[in-house]
C-alpha cells in the first residue's frame, strides 16, 4: 500500500508549516488518475496523524476528474483511466488533469 509512504509525507509537509499550532482541518485534492485511492490516504492519515500536530484534524480529500486531449484530433475527453480512446478512434490520448496529488488547503488554531 503505498498510499502509507505517501500520507506520511503529507504529514510531515503539513507538520511543518504548522510550526507549533494544532492543525484543524486538511484539504487534500487526490487526482482519479493518480493510483492514490482516498479511502487508504484516510486510514493512514488516522495512523500516521498520530501525536502529531494533524491528530483529530479533520481531512478533506477532493477527487479531481481525469481529462485528457487527443493527440490526432484535439477533442478533451473525459477519463476514468491514465489512457482511453477518443470518438475519432486514436488512442494517443495525452493526460491533461488527474495525475495530482497536492495539499490544497490546511487550516490551524
Ligand atoms: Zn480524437
């Protein structure tokens, strides 16, 4: 499970820029596309949020949608996986959003 490694990281970022304040609330914005599933980031942030700053802080994930452009034709599709096949029937569809996994937000007392 490598949303482990990855919620750990988010934490240590998030520890930091706190300084010494409580964290309240973590707005994270987890990309379809990204391999990251949000119900992991939420067990392990419960694990690893542990006598930190972030314990008890509330955690908000926003799923951001996959999009992607066709390379032949130019037409935005909508994705549900890293790749896909566009109406005009090229499968050289190039990824355009849903690849990020970033803090978007965090709030402390
Ligand atoms: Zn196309």
């Amino acid at each position: 499970m490598h949303e482990l490694g990855i919620t750990r990281n988010i934490v240590a970022i998030v520890t930091e820029h706190a300084g010494d304040r409580r964290v309240k609330r973590v707005a994270l914005e987890i990309g379809k596309l990204s391999a990251v599933m949000p119900d992991a980031v939420r067990f392990c942030f419960d694990v690893c949020s542990k006598d930190t700053p972030l314990e008890d802080a509330e955690l908000e994930i926003l799923e951001t949608p996959g999009r992607g452009c066709c390379l032949e034709c130019g037409a935005e599709i909508a994705l549900d996986q890293p790749f896909g096949r566009c109406e005009c029937g090229s499968a050289r569809i190039e990824c355009i959003s849903g690849k990020e996994l970033r803090i978007k937000e965090m709030e402390v007392y």
